[in-house]
C-alpha cells in the first residue's frame, strides 16, 4: 500500500525538506543531502516551488526550462525529469498521490507543506528589517539586512537553464543589492558611514547610473569630511547622465547636491528636527458605526499592512453593488487610526446614491480643509487653488484618508494629501486604473462559509443553527453579496415567525429573489440600476443581451455571436463591463456574471424583447459549428442541419480549445436550447459534442446532453436525429463497457433508421452492433454486420465512418490471426483517415498497424507505427490514449534498448496517474496493462524482482479479476518471474 499523507509529508523537524536558491541550488532532508540531479532537472525543480500560485501547467513548466526551444516530443518529456524529481525527494514510501509532486489537471504542483526555501527566510529578515527601520531602530535593522545578506552563497540559482531561472535570477540580485543599499543606509544614520564607505565605492562603480546609491555614497562622504569627494561624485553622475542619457540628475539627488553644498547636516546625516504644526486636536471622521463584518481576513490584512513612511501610501477597494467595500474599508481604517496621530478624515463622495448628488472635488476640499481648521479655505473656489491649499495643508502632516463611492479617478487625484506616511483608502465600483495605486482590492462576494457566518450574526445563532440547510441555500440565494444578506438577515428579525426554510421557499425563482431582496430603503435591485443607469448605451445592450447566456462563463466569441458584432468589439464591450464591476473576470478571456447581476440583467432583458430571438439563435449555431468542427468525424459526418460556413474558427484545434474552456457547462447550452422550444438545435448540439465528450471521458455530461436532447427528439424537424442520438448513447455505454445496454441502443437505433431510410444512421448503428458482437468475444457474428455498414458508409460518403469500420473489420481478422486481411483492412482505413485528416481515427489506425507488427514479432516496425499514433494523440492531448501508446512503444523498444523502454513505461505510468479514477472507466485495466508491460521489460533485463513486483501490484489492484486478459497475463508474468 502507498504511504499515508503523514508518512510521506514526514512527521517531525527531521523530515522537513529544505531547498536553497540563494546560490547553486541545494536541497536536503533534514540533515541529509539530497541530489537534485542534472541542471536541467534542477530548473525543472525551481519553476515548481517558486511559482506560489498553484499548479504549473505542462506549457508554462516547457516554457520556463526550454523557452524558445523546446524538446521535440514537448510536454511527454517532461514525466521522466518529475519522475527522477520524485524519486530523490520523496521520503520511502511516498506514492504519486503523497509526493511532494502532485500531477493533475494538466500540470503539476509542489507540495509547499513542510518546504523550508531560503527564500522564504530571507523575506521574513528584510520584512524585519523594513519594520525595525521604518520605526527608527537603525542597530536592529543593520543586524537584521546583514542576517539577510548572509544567505547569499553566490549567484542565485547558479547555472540553470531556461527563461523562468534566468528572471529569478535577476530578480533575486536586484533584491540582494537593495538589502545592501538598506543595510549601508543604516550604517550611515547610525553614525558608521566610514564602515560603508568601501561598500558603496564598489556598488557605485558596478551600477554607475544608480543615483540613489550615489546619493547614499554623497551622504557617507559628507560625514566623513570628505565634502570635496562629495561634489565631484556628482559633478562626474551629471555628465555621465548627460553623455549617455541625455538627462539631468534626478530632483532628489540634485537635493542631496544642495545640502552638501550648504551642509546641512540635518539633512545629510538624520538629525532633522520635529516638524512643526498648528496645535490642533487630531481629527477623526470616521463613522461611528461600520457594521458586523465576515470572510474578510485576508482583505483586512492587505488593507492594514504597515505602509511606507516616506510617501503617500494609495490603496482602491472595487467591486460589485453591495459586496461590502465600504465596511470593509472603514473596518481597516478603525484598525488603522491610531497610527496616523494627525487625523483620519472620511469623505463620501456619493457616485451611486439616490438621493444626493454625486459631489465634485471642490465641495469635498472645502469640507476636509475645513476638518483641518483651514480658516481661509471657504473663500477659494478654483479646483486648482483649492488643491495646492489642500496639499500645502497637509504637507507636514501623516493622516488617514477615506475616499468611500468614488465615480472616477477624476474625482479622486485632487484630493491625495500630500504628507509622507499618510494613506488613502479608496472605494469604488470601478477599477481606477489612471491611479497609481500601491494596492489595488477586487472584492468578491464571500465564500460559503463566511456568508452563512454573517446570516448567524443576524438572525441569532440558535434560530440559525436550528435550520443549518435553510441558512446554507439562502447564503447561496444571496450570492454571498453582503448587502443581500444583510437584507435577508433584516427580513428575518423583523418577522420572528418566518423561518430560514420559509423565506428560501419565497426566493425560489429569480423574480422572486430580487423582490425579497429589499428593506426599507435598502434594495439589491435598486444599487445594480444605479451602477446600470450610468453605462453608455452601447454597454447597457451588451449588458442586457449577455444576461441571456445559459453558461455561467462566457468569452468574446460568444459575445460576438450574440451581439452580432466583431470579437474585438464584443471584448470592449465585455472589459467595460469589467470595469463597472458588472462583470467579473475569473481567468484571461473568461468573463462570468453573479448570479444576482445576471438575475438584473436579464429582468431588464425584458424590456427589450426584440434582442431575445437573434442573439439567442446565434449563441446556439456557435454551438452547434464548434461542436461540429471538433469533432473527429468532421463537418461531413453531420449531413443534416446548418453547416459551418463563416464560423470564427482557425481550425478543429481552435474550436476544441473554445469547448474546453465551457467544460461542464456544455450540456446546459442543450438544456437551455431545449427549453426555449429549439428542438433541432437541442439535438444537432447534443450530436456534434458527443466525440467531444467521448475523447476527453466526460461521460456523465454527455450522457445528461443526449437524454436531454432525445426528450424533445419528437418535435425536431430533423428526422435523422431520433436514430443519430440513440447510436451516440449506445457509444457511450461501448466506451464504457456496458455492452449489454449499448446493443440496446443500437438495435432501436436501427430499426428507426431503417423506418426512416436514413442510410447513414443504419451503417453508424450496424457499425456499433458489430463494435459490441466484438468487444463481447463473437467477432464472428460481428462481420456481416460490419461489412454491411461498410458498404452503406461508402455508399453514403462517409469517410470517417468508412475508416472507423474499416478498423473495426481489421480488428476482428487480427483477433482471429488473419493477419494479411487485417493488414489490408488498416492499410485502407488509414486512407480514409487521411481523407478526413483527423487525428483520433489516424493515431487508432496507426496503432492497431503497430499492435499486428508486435504480435508479429515485427518491432521496429511497431515501434514506428506507435511512435506516429503518439505523434497525432498529442494533438489533442488525450492523457489516456498517451499513456496507452506509451506502455505499447516501450514494449516494442524492449529488443533493442532496454533503458528506453524502462522509461517509456515509467513515463507511460506517470501519464496515467493524471487520469481521474471517477471519470476513467478503463482507469484499472490501463494500470494493469501498463504494469504487467513494465514487469515483462524488467524480466527481459533480468530484473526479476523488479518484474515480481510489478505483476503483484497489477493483481493488487481493486477488481484486476475482472479484467481476464491483463489478470492473466500478469499471473503468467508472475510466475515466470518466481521460476526464473
């Protein structure tokens, strides 16, 4: 059995892993060294533990360690290098699913738990430093910049190849030369400036045109004496900057060159003295009562982080109507206040409100002027005088700034103080990118958990506790919008006989949840209108029309469809949207509403019925040309219904990559089509995705789509489509294996296309009657079938079909050792599979040409025929069919060089374990297969041991009886390897 979590991850000091990149990189186990191998697997290595954002995908792992050139057989190289990876760091006993590499979802994670990186340790001294400097104790923080120096062993990541290497390289000796200037900064406000003096003369000379350093240098000169030496540094920065720049010195270091020159010691040297204010008692605008506040630690957290003390510090808060920005802002800003001595002021500036006017930058300088004890302010009215009174005002003070509703960034950039050390806190449902923020807060709505936690804070916790499910679906209900829960939660504390249930019963539709959703004064609805009422008109018609998409996600194509206009335009219209914070945009290219926006959007659809109809149709023909386009059996196989003629399409690949990206939403798109009365649609959709589906096992989806679509079957048109969705489900069942319930759906799907005369649904069903004869040991019985289908495929044109069939007959004859007549069946299938030029049908005819050259004993004629099957899976990225070609090409290699062959399998073996055991029905018999292929080339190379445990863990596993051949051929291994 594989190790438990806690055995593989280690349980004490002693397991802890340790990886160093500060220098040549370094890894150990504890105490023990560990070898990392080659520098290519080491860069390998590093892009999986200093990437922090979760899995790196098999693209982005090439592109790291190769760049611009990388292996020919691209991402199957990369298993071999994880494979070595694991084998050095894992602890004895570590199986795949307890490595400290994960593999799944097209790329892999390293574990981070129990990982000690020097780099980790080195952020944690310059934090310490930064802190200890920014509050004046310059000793602690030398210790500390010097402690963080001292990791350095030399060059990070010493001699690694590759894009992702080379940029943390250059990133981490930037960070080595700014602790530097941090450490020499101390040692010169400490009075130690003749300890840097040497330093600096070196770093100056390696960065000549650094003038913050020149500056620190000047400094350090000056407090030696060495005024003289001081100035002719700069004099030579100035003309080197005018030689090879053509600019003049920076105003900060042109004011170092003034305080030398007039030696202003307070200055150069830190001892400036207090500044001077007004006495004035600090002031604090902040509203008493902010509200209870759930889910947002994290956000807190960002928001209070101490901030520099020698600028003005400028953080934006965006998000949705009612996701809490205002609460979550005031909730910092109380955290906050005690560090800024000289007042937090706040000003709503009212962007959205109903009843107020939005207030222009004038009304709110006169009024913070005003907070301030300006006693001349009032008289001013130019935007222009006002703001230099503003900024003289606060020039010499640290305060605390809360800039709450903001419209744009207009509104916001007269009112920034300007005194160093204070901070602005800015919400906003716009992103306000012209605003050089140092922090920027989309605010979502909450998680799950932090929803129902607020709901318990407002209805009371033993009423909540008392319908835990109730309060779940109404957290759901709500979307987790702050503003709809706090409704919710005044809704049931102003009606104690009303229960959670009850009020989940009157939000069930979305008319219904948009009415509930309103308090007083307080409405969902109403705060969505007002963020509506402000778009120009061309995004309030994307707004309403995207409302009508039946997936969660859409992307510009989608949008372009149903817009009607060109993809660039449809991204405009989408990315506007985005900055409204009315859309959200969870990936690059993916843009999804909230489920109480969309429910807005699409009440307000309603006002305009006339968009409904033209959008709708071509959102569904986008559909139904992709599906068809993708699909191995081309747009030829689909003889019925609207070709794709004009679709935004590069190629098959494009539009396979398009479905990907709706994953488990497709079959809503059928739902949805269905119930908008679009039977036709709902079928040609269903049977354009179902190779889709088939080739990336998503079973479970395409068996939901074909159900749907064959409930309203009876009202299409097309009277192909009753025939054509039960051989689709029938398909289903044979990848499957459910052999029993695919002869079903095949034999009705035959006798409607006979009633029908639909001659190509009669070949496709013949066709997977005789697949099912076979897969259940008659190929015999299968024959007549096939040769049937064939010459009704052919009689059609079906070129796909006519291949696929052609492969089946080759199949059987092979089975029952015809092997000429096999041969001559795959020679001819392979040639309709170039007619169709798909890869699935060519890499499955290349490889049942390869499987009768290696029962032949014919090798290297396999070996070629397996490596150009591998050649079209890749590209379509089928793990399993990859896996599958693997274990078949090492086998074939087996005579030739056992090395290679070992490691095909090996990589064959890391392949499948990306595979999902749910979601892959034939998950065990490939393990199996691959196992029992592995113990036959260790036996080979006499590693009998090696060979016996291989056949043990193919028969250990879960059901192996089931699978009689691979069983059998693994107790025959077995053996063989115990007599041996």
């Amino acid at each position: 059995m594989r190790g438990s979590q806690g055995t593989a991850m280690g349980g004490g000091a002693s397991e802890r892993l340790h990886i160093e990149v500060l220098g040549p990189v370094s890894v150990r186990r504890g105490t023990t060294s560990l070898d990392a191998g080659p520098v290519r697997r080491q860069a390998v290595l590093v892009a999986l533990v200093l990437r922090r954002s979760g899995p790196v995908s098999y693209e982005q792992l090439l592109d790291d360690v190769w760049g611009t050139h990388p292996p020919e057989s691209g991402h199957r190289v990369l298993p071999s290098y994880v494979f070595a990876l694991r084998k050095a760091l894992d602890p004895q006993g570590a199986g795949p699913r307890t490595s400290v590499i994960r593999g799944g979802g097209g790329g892999y994670r390293f574990v981070l738990a129990n990982l000690e990186l020097d780099t980790a340790e080195l952020e944690a001294h310059t934090q310490a430093a930064r802190r200890a400097k920014d509050a004046g104790d310059l000793a602690t923080a030398t210790d500390r910049f010097t402690a963080a120096l001292a990791l350095f062993r030399g060059e990070p990541l010493a001699g690694l190849p590759g894009p992702f290497a080379q940029g943390e390289r250059q990133l981490l000796t930037e960070r080595r030369g700014v602790l530097q200037a941090g450490r020499l900064e101390c040692l010169v406000g400490l009075g130690r400036a003749g300890d840097a003096l040497d330093e600096l003369a070196m770093l100056t000379a390696a960065d000549p045109l650094n003038e913050p350093l020149l500056g620190l240098r000047m400094r350090a000169l000056y407090a030696v004496e060495r005024q003289d030496e001081a100035l002719k540094a700069f004099v030579a920065m100035r003309v080197r900057l005018a030689d090879e720049l053509g600019v003049d010195p920076g105003k900060q270091l042109q004011r170092v060159h003034e305080a030398v020159l007039r030696r202003d010691d307070a200055f150069l040297l830190g001892s400036a003295p207090t500044r001077s204010a007004r006495p004035r008692r600090p002031v604090n605008d902040l509203p008493g009562s902010v509200g209870h506040i759930d889910g947002r630690t994290h956000e807190l957290n960002l928001l209070t982080t101490p901030a520099p003390s020698d600028t003005v510090s400028l953080t934006t808060v965006d998000g949705t109507a009612g996701v809490g920005k205002t609460t979550l802002v005031l909730h910092a800003a109380r955290q906050l206040r005690t560090d800024y001595p000289d007042g937090c002021l706040y000003a709503d500036l009212r962007a959205h409100s109903e009843e107020q006017q939005s207030l222009t930058p004038q009304r709110v300088l006169h009024r913070l002027l005003r907070s301030l004890g300006e006693p001349n302010s009032e008289a001013l009215s130019d935007l222009d005088e006002l703001t230099a009174a503003w900024r003289t005002a606060t020039s010499s003070l640290r305060l605390l700034l809360v800039l709450d509703d903001v419209a744009n960034a207009r509104q916001a950039a007269p009112l920034l103080p300007a005194g160093p050390g204070s901070r602005v806190l800015i919400t906003s449902r716009r992103r306000l990118v012209e605003l050089d923020a140092d922090l920027r807060i989309t605010l979502e709505p909450l998680e799950a958990g932090g929803a129902v936690s607020l709901l318990r804070h407002l209805v009371g916790e033993e009423r909540a506790d008392s319908e835990p499910e109730a309060m779940g679906e109404l957290a759901r209900l709500c979307d987790g919008l702050p503003l709809a829960l706090r409704i919710v939660g005044a809704r049931l504390q102003t009606r104690p006989t009303w229960t959670p249930a009850f009020l989940v019963e009157r939000m069930a539709g979305d008319e219904d949840r948009l009415a509930e959703l309103s308090a007083g004064d307080r409405s969902v609805e109403a705060a969505f209108r007002l963020s509506y009422d402000q778009l120009p008109q061309q995004l309030q018609h994307g707004f309403r029309v995207l409302g009508l998409t039946p997936t969660t996600e859409v992307d510009k194509l989608a949008s372009a469809a149903m817009l009607g206009c060109p993809p660039a335009e449809a991204e405009n219209v989408l990315e506007g949207l985005v900055d409204v914070s009315l859309l959200q945009q969870p990936a690059p290219g993916r843009y999804r509403f909230h489920d109480l926006v969309r429910a807005h959007a699409r009440r307000l659809a309603r006002t305009t019925p006339e968009e409904h109809s033209p959008a709708r149709t071509a959102l569904l023909r986008l559909y139904l040309d992709a599906g068809r386009l993708a699909s191995d059996w081309g747009p030829g196989g689909f003889p019925t219904g609207p070709q794709p003629v004009g679709a935004p399409f590069s190629d098959w690949q494009h539009a396979e990559r398009w479905l990907d990206a709706a994953g488990t939403e497709l079959p809503d798109v059928v739902t949805h089509a269905a119930e908008l009365g679009e039977a036709d649609h709902a079928c040609w959709i269903a049977e354009a995705l179902t190779d889709c589906f088939l080739r990336r096992g998503h079973y479970h989806e395409c068996r939901t789509t074909l159900g749907t679509a064959l409930a309203c079957a009876g009202e299409a048109t097309d009277r192909r489509m009753p025939p054509a969705l039960r051989s689709s489900m029938g398909m289903i069942d044979l990848y499957q294996g459910r052999l029993t319930e695919g002869h079903t759906w095949f034999t009705t799907a035959l006798e409607i296309s006979r009633q029908n005369g639909e001659t190509r649904e009669e070949a496709r069903a013949l066709a997977g009657l005789g697949a099912v004869a076979f897969n259940l040991g008659r190929g015999e019985d299968a024959i007549p079938q096939l040769t049937t289908a064939l010459n009704l495929s052919e009689r059609v044109g079906d070129s796909w079909l006519t291949g696929m069939t052609l492969s089946l007959l080759g199949s059987v004859h092979h089975h029952h050792g015809r092997i000429e007549t096999a041969l001559d069946c795959f020679g001819l299938a392979y040639t309709y599979a170039e007619t169709s030029g798909r890869p699935n049908l060519l890499s499955q005819t290349l490889y049942c040409i390869g499987d009768v050259h290696l029962s032949q004993g014919r090798h290297r004629e396999a070996y070629g025929m397996f490596r150009r099957a591998l050649d079209q899976v890749a590209q379509n990225a089928h793990t399993f069919q990859q896996a599958f070609l693997l274990a078949r090409l090492g086998t074939a290699q087996e005579t030739t060089d056992l090395d290679s062959a070992l490691s095909l399998h090996h990589e064959a073996l890391a392949l499948h374990e990306q595979l999902d055991p749910l979601k892959e029905p034939h998950y065990d018999r490939l393990e199996m297969d691959i196992r029992c292929r592995l113990g036959q080339t260790y036996a080979t190379a006499g590693l009998l041991h090696e060979g016996r445990e291989q056949y043990l863990a193919a028969l250990a596993i879960p059901g192996a009886e089931t699978h009689t051949f691979e069983y059998a051929r693994a107790e025959a291994g077995l053996a063989t390897c115990q007599t041996a």
